[in-house]
C-alpha cells in the first residue's frame, strides 16, 4: 500500500474495494452498485477486473 500515492485511482480501488479481493470469483456478487471509486456502476467481477490492470496482473490471472 505504501507504494501508492493515497490520491491515486489504485489506491482508492483497492483501499475501498480490499473485501471483494478476498472472496472466491464463485461468490461474488451479480448485483450492480455504484463505485465511487470508479464512478461507474459496475458488479464485483468488473471491480476485481479493473484492479488487475492496475497492478499488471491481469495476464497472470485468469477470471
């Protein structure tokens, strides 16, 4: 975390959204809702999506 800024988009996404990062790809959510953080309404599986392309993970990780 530290080596963020703490205004930073992956900062916020993953400081806000650090409980959708634990759960299983099973258990997620299919509800909609609002992230502030994103400022889109987006499901879980979208959230965890973007995060990965922060961290440049995305190719590793297979949803």
């Amino acid at each position: 975390m530290n080596q963020f800024d703490k205004k930073s988009l992956p900062y916020r996404a993953l400081n806000i959204h650090w409980r959708i990062f634990q759960k299983e790809i099973r258990k997620l959510s299919l509800n909609s809702f609002h992230s502030m953080t994103f400022r889109q309404t987006l499901i879980a599986d979208e959230v965890v999506e973007k995060k990965l392309v922060f961290s440049g993970e995305e190719s590793r990780c297979v949803l």
